[in-house]
C-alpha cells in the first residue's frame, strides 16, 4: 500500500504525469527487442518496449 500511497500523492502534485490512457510508451534501459519479446509473451499482447 506504500507504493500505491506514494504514487497515488505524486500524481497530485504532478498531474501532467497522468496522461490520458490512451497511449503508453515503455522504456528499458536493456535489449529493447527481448524485453518486448518477454513482455508479450508474459502479457499475452503486443507491447513493445525502446531503448531509454
């Protein structure tokens, strides 16, 4: 719940941060390719990650 708390009292004071929704960029500081490869098929749906 901590984490939540914090994240939920930093959108607050930053509501640029929240975004619409619609959109989400993910980024890795690791091989983009086979992080996107993991994540897709860990989350069953294409979800491509760049380089940070």
């Amino acid at each position: 719940a901590l984490v939540a708390d914090s994240l939920a009292d930093y959108l607050e004071r930053h509501p640029e941060m929240r975004g619409t929704g619609e959109i989400s960029m993910f980024l890795t500081t690791g091989d983009p390719q086979r992080v996107t490869d993991q994540a897709t098929r860990f989350l069953r749906r294409k979800t491509e990650f760049h380089a940070a």
